[in-house]
C-alpha cells in the first residue's frame, strides 16, 4: 500500500526567529569607478563580494579563515 506524503510526513511550521536569512549578493561585483583590468580582477577574486557582504553587519561574528595552507582559524571580527 502506498501512502501520501502529506500522511506520512509532519506537517512542520518554522518557529519565529528561526527562518533562513540569506544575505543579499551586491549589485555590482566590483567598486564603481573601476577600470576594465580591475572589473577582471574582481571577476576573478570574489574578496570585494565577501567584504561587501560582511560590512552590512553591525555586530560581532565569527568568521572562518582558511589560509594557503588549508587550515582553518576561527577568529573574532568586529564588523561595523
């Protein structure tokens, strides 16, 4: 006998405060004014994306950083 999925599986609700939050990608993935070999540059290096991102935050977070070496540090950055 084959069940329904709306029988078989809960029918769960979010509680308040926990819905997903996703940050919202700039625009523009490079800094206006920007010459034609940096726009390529930002093209490739997506730094200026991430720190654009990250500057939108008004507390502290801790962030992963992975070095050349591939291990990760968890350090403390206060973004404003």
């Amino acid at each position: 006998m084959e069940e329904k999925e709306d029988d078989v599986l809960p029918h769960l609700k979010p509680v308040p405060g926990t819905e997903l939050r996703f940050t919202q990608f700039p625009e523009r993935h490079f800094p206006e004014g920007s010459t034609p070999a940096e726009i390529t540059h930002h093209s490739l290096d997506s730094t200026y994306v991430l720190e654009t991102m990250v500057a939108k935050y008004t507390r502290c977070v801790f962030l992963l950083q992975c070095g050349r070496t591939g291990l990760c540090q968890q350090q403390l950055h206060r973004v404003h």
